[in-house]
C-alpha cells in the first residue's frame, strides 16, 4: 500500500502555531500588509547572493512601473525572466517576494525582472494586469538597455502572479506578441469561481494548510470588487477557450493547497491545446511554500527544478 502523503514536519510546526480564523471578512489591508513587511530581512541579510540587485524604473507604454533588477553572475548578456509576485492582487511587494525573485536568478542564471505593479484597491482591475504585460514588453523592446541575448525572455509568478502570467501570456499571443519562451506558474490561482465542488483539492484542502478554502473568496474580494468578473478568462484564465499557441510552461503545485487541482487542470487544458507542459506537485508542501518555506531543502528545490526547465535542461 502506497504510505499518503504527510505534510513536512516544519511547516506542520509552525501551522500548529496559526492563529484560527472564521474568514468572515476581507483582511484589513494595513494589518496584512504591515505584518508582510515587518517579517521581510534587512537588505545585507536577503539570500541567495547575487552579483547585483539594483531598483529601477520600467517606463512603459502604459506608464512608469516600479522594478528590481537581480543580476546573478556578472556576463556580457542575460536571457530575462520577468516576475510577477502573488498575494491576492492587494498585498505582496518587491520586498516581500524578493527571496523568491533571488533564488529564481540564481538557479536559472537568467537576469529577473520584479515587476512593483499597482495592487487592488487603490488601483482597481486591470491596472496591476497592465503593468505586468506592460513590463514584458518594456523588457523586449529595451533589451539592449537590459544586456538581453535575445534568447530566453520567461515569465514567472506564484498564486494570483500565476494568475497574471496565464493572463500576460494570453494576452501577448493575442497581440501577436510571440517573444515569450517560457512560463512557470507557481501554485497558480486561475479560476476565481470558489464553487466548492468544482475541484477536490478545495474541500480536501479546505483547512488547516495556511491559505484556506473558505477564506479565498474574502481574500480575492479585493480584486472581484475592483470590477476583476470571474467569467473573464483575463480573471480566470482557466475559462479561456483556446489556449493553443502558448509558450512551453512548467505548473508547480502543492499537495496540501486548495487550489492544487486547478493548476493541474489547467496545465491539462495546456497539454490538450499542444503545448509543451510539465507538472510538478511537491507533496509536502503547502499553498506559497516557495515563498515561506524555501529554507527547507527539499522545498527549495522547487526553485531548482524553475531554473532548469528555464535553461532547457
């Protein structure tokens, strides 16, 4: 009999600590969000190392759009990877996902782009969206500025990131836009519908693993009040009809998250519409683990597995 799957010792450890939740309403922005920032290192303390990790300015054709630029070794030129953090659409921060946007330049060897979009609410649907797609587009049409080879130029995001990269991408296919190479969607959220029975992974998952299933629809009302409408495949991208034509992607999911099954099923629309995909469940992990819990080893390979499809190995 094949043993079940156990969540990691650590991060058992520290879920056992959480406080509970009734999830009866949104989160109060500046609780959440300060809470986020006090917990990020000072900068001499940040990891991996890189070369060079300067902030900058992308002026796009939709408007100046705050970056971090990780630079992993010191070459003549980069392929680039432009990164989306998560966060419900109305939290996260280049200082809060700059760990992340450091071990994904350090374990593909590509040059990243975080990209600061503008959050929900004070800037409402599809503001943030803009600034992603946007930001690509800056990165390819700027590349000399950015020393890209003109090889790779990837885009990568973890939860409602992953939302925006299946959006970006859809959207630069759309636009005839055929420069992307490479997508990683990180434990994605692409389908806003919270319809319990519509995956098991949200009633498996539903409590206990951090980001619980009766808190999605508080934690995204945010974005849905902003004028984000489910049905729309840039919100849900799972609901988009033809996904054929996309670039080779790499879906990271987690055993212990309730929005497991939706990213695996929509790696399967991928596969079923001709596009190269790899799925990738880490069955120890929980909902933002690549975030969280990277300094596990195990956990962190996550990151390594990202680099290497990145690489083509």
């Amino acid at each position: 009999m094949t043993a079940q799957p156990q969540i990691h010792p650590e991060i058992a450890k520290i879920l056992a600590m959480l406080p509970q939740d009734d999830h009866a309403a949104a989160p109060d922005l500046d609780a959440w969000r300060g809470g986020e920032e006090s917990r990020v290192p000072a900068p001499a303390d940040r990891t991996p190392q890189l070369h060079e990790v300067r902030d900058a300015t992308a002026a796009t054709a939709g408007g100046d759009v705050p970056v971090r630029i990780y630079t992993p070794v010191e070459a003549e030129s980069y392929g680039l990877l432009v990164y989306f953090h998560g966060g419900a659409f109305f939290s996260g921060s280049l200082d809060t996902h700059d760990g992340a946007a450091r071990a994904l330049a350090k374990e593909s060897g590509l040059r990243v782009v975080s990209v600061g979009y503008r959050r929900v609410p004070e800037d409402p649907y599809p503001a943030g969206l803009q600034d992603c797609y946007h930001v690509v587009r800056w990165a390819a049409e700027n590349g000399e500025e950015l020393d890209w080879d003109g090889g790779t130029l990837a885009v990568a995001g973890d939860s409602s990131g992953g939302t925006f990269v299946a959006a970006v991408t859809a959207m630069a296919h759309d636009d005839g836009f055929e420069t992307i190479t490479h997508q990683v969607l990180m434990y994605p959220s692409v389908d806003l519908d919270f319809d319990e029975d519509r995956y098991p992974s949200l009633r498996e998952n539903a409590v206990g693993y951090g980001l619980e299933t009766p808190g999605l629809r508080p934690f995204n009302s945010y974005y849905l009040d902003s004028g984000a409408d489910p049905a729309d495949p840039l919100v849900s991208p799972i609901k988009r009809e033809d996904l054929s034509g996309l670039p080779q992607a790499l879906v990271i999911t987690a055993q212990f998250d309730p929005l497991r099954d939706e990213g695996e099923a929509y790696a399967r629309r991928l596969k079923d519409a001709g596009v190269d995909v790899t799925v990738s469940r880490y069955e120890q992990a929980n909902h933002g683990f690549m975030v969280n819990f990277a300094w596990i080893p195990e956990l962190y390979q996550a990151f390594v597995e990202a680099g290497q499809f990145l690489k083509g190995d």
